[in-house]
C-alpha cells in the first residue's frame, strides 16, 4: 500500500544537539514536503523537493536544512537544534501540482527540543 | 498574515446532530482546495478536493461547497458519530507556484459527545 512512513515517531533532544527526520514514500511521487505544526498555526512549510537531488527552500527554513538522496526519501536535519523547533513535523508526497494532484501525509514526529 | 481561516475554533455536538464548519480564505490565485481530518497526534487524511467555481463534492456523511468569487469553502458533516471527533483543516492551493503550495488553517477542532 501506498504510504509515508516518518521515523522516528519521537524524539528528545538537547538544546544543540544534532537531528535528522526521516521520510520514506512509496507512492512514487515526485514531490515531497515537509511542514512543521504548532498550536494555534496552521502547517508551515520548511522545505520541499520536486526529485532527487532537488531542494527548495520554504516558509520557515531557518535552522533546518534538508537533503532528498532519493525518488523516496527525503530528509530533514536540525543541526544545532533549538527549544522554538520543538514541534510536530509531517512530512508529505505528492504527484503533481493543482486540484488533481494526490497529496499522502504522514504520520508525524513529535520533537522535544530541551 | 494568516490567509486561510477557519470557524468556529473549537466545535461541541452531540452524536446523531449535523454540523457545519467554515473556511474564509484570501489566498490569490487560489486553485483548489481542499478538507482534511487529522485525529489527534496523527497525519492529515483528504477528505475532499474542491476545484471549479460552485463545485459541491460528496463523500459519504462529508459534504463540501465552495464559492471562490466569496472566497469561501463550507464541509457540512451529517449525523456525525463520536469517531468524527478531530481537528479539521482547510487548506487552498494556489496555481502561482510552481509547486502548487498549500495554504493551511489553523483548523476546527470538533468534539461529538455521546
């Protein structure tokens, strides 16, 4: 079955410290995003991708970096991780642009930045 | 500036009872948009996907309009059962980007007690 799987599902880290998101798709979709959710807002887009090797930046990039080494995976790194990055993070797939495109979330990771 | 929004913030009904939620939005151009359901600490599950101008969409208990000279997506859920209780999100892509970005709610937040 088509899916996005995340791991882990969460995390603690201290305040500096070193952390990567995974993200796996098996939809064979071209695009892949990932979004931060905080109460109060709704997702906000840190970065995305359109293949491998591609990166762009989003909404609210500062502090994360990202690196898609694959069709399916895509990666999100906090190098000097920061209390404001705690957060629920999704990632997400999709296959094309506008109303007919097929959009797949997945599960989230919870990040505790203490 | 937020340029999605949504009401009621929060939303109590009993089970059996029909209920309806509202999404404003000022997103330009907007090309579709779409209802998600995000059960609590989980991922966002598409509902429905709004496209042309006075489209209505139907999905079991789920129905949407939505009116984009108004700006204005309504998803009326029928008979609702306790298993509806989530958070809602309203989310409106816009056709200038060259990835379709998403713009998100903040969400409603329905509670459907016995």
């Amino acid at each position: 079955e088509a899916a996005v799987t995340q791991s882990p599902r969460n995390k603690v880290t201290v305040t500096g410290g070193n952390v990567t998101l995974s993200c796996r798709q098996t939809n064979s979709h071209n695009y892949m995003y990932w979004y931060r959710q905080d109460t109060g807002h709704g997702l906000r887009l840190i970065h995305y991708s359109y293949g491998a090797g591609n990166l762009q930046i989003g909404d609210v990039p500062d502090g994360y970096k990202a690196t898609r080494t694959t069709q399916e995976d895509f990666f999100l790194l906090l190098e000097l991780a920061s209390p404001s990055q705690t957060s629920l993070y999704f990632c997400a797939s999709s296959d094309a642009r506008g109303g007919n495109s097929d959009y797949t979330f997945g599960s989230g990771t919870r990040l505790l930045v203490i | 500036k937020t340029q999605v929004e949504q009401s009621p913030q929060s939303l109590v009904v009993r089970q059996g009872e029909n209920c309806v939620l509202q999404c404003n939005y000022s997103v330009t151009p907007d090309n579709h948009l779409r209802w998600f359901k995000q059960d609590t600490g989980k991922g966002l599950v598409s509902l429905t996907v709004l496209v042309h101008e006075n489209d209505k969409t139907s999905n079991g208990r789920y129905s949407a309009t939505l009116d984009k000279d108004a700006k204005h997506s309504t998803l009326h859920i029928t008979a609702t059962l306790l298993d509806d209780t989530a958070t809602y999100i309203c989310v409106v892509g816009d056709r200038g980007s060259a990835l379709g970005r998403l713009h998100f709610g903040a969400g409603t937040q329905l509670i459907v007690i016995p």
